[in-house]
C-alpha cells in the first residue's frame, strides 16, 4: 500500500516535471533547470503558507503564528525538493543534483523575504491608522 502511494507521488511529481519542462520550451523560455527550480519551489512554498498560516492562526491564536507556518513550511520544502530529486533519479526524468534543492530552498526563502518584508510594512500601517484612530 505504501509503496503504490510512493510510487504514484513520484509518477505525479514526474508527469509535473514534464510538463512544466514543455511549457518551457512551448513558451521559448530560456530558464534552465537551476531557474525552474527556484521558480516552481519558490512559488509551491508560498502557496503552503497561504494554506498552512490560517490553520495554524486557528490552531494556536498567538503573536507568532508566523514563526510556526514558517518552521512548518521550511520543513516541508526540504522534503519536497528531496522528494523531486529522488524521483527525477528512481524514474530517470532528470538528474539528481543536491544544487537542485538549495536552488529551491534559496528561491522560497527569498520570496519569504519579500513577503515578510511587505507584511511588515502593511502591518506597521494598519498599527499607525489604528493607533490615529484611538487618540
């Protein structure tokens, strides 16, 4: 049971890879693989904090739920990417390269950045109106 599981996520992450290496080169996009990398994990772990921070905001109701999504979604990215390279070699769709994966870690990690960094910035809004409002 758990290997058919196994073996379908990996025949999903392939049949992915595929198609996101045809849209590439249907679109005559220059990306190489470290760029796709960076893009598609980049953007699969924004897509986990949006799912992951309201559920644990729910969950805990505390001042640093985005620390937690965080930690979570980190997690889960390095697993992911481990995953992608371990299929990509088991299916022979592409090779498995540990630059892969930091080349995913580096593009989520710098799109968290830029998010946090506006989220500050709307949140030290939201503070500054609250605050006018209440003098």
């Amino acid at each position: 049971m758990l290997r058919k599981l196994l073996y379908a996520i990996v025949e999903a992450i392939s049949r992915i890879h595929s198609r996101i290496l045809t849209l590439n080169d249907s679109f005559e996009y220059s990306f190489t693989d470290k760029e796709l990398h960076f893009i598609v994990i980049g953007i699969l772990g924004m897509l986990m904090v949006a799912a992951v921070y309201p559920l644990f905001r729910w969950l805990a109701n505390r001042d640093h739920i985005m620390t937690i999504t965080w930690i979570y979604v980190f997690t889960l990215i390095i697993v992911i990417t481990f995953a992608i390279e371990i299929g990509q070699k088991v299916s022979n769709t592409g090779a498995m390269e540990f630059a892969d994966i930091m080349f995913g870690l580096m593009g989520f990690l710098l799109m968290f950045g830029v998010f946090a960094i506006v989220r500050s910035i709307g949140m030290a809004i939201y503070k500054a109106i609250k605050k006018k409002k209440n003098t």
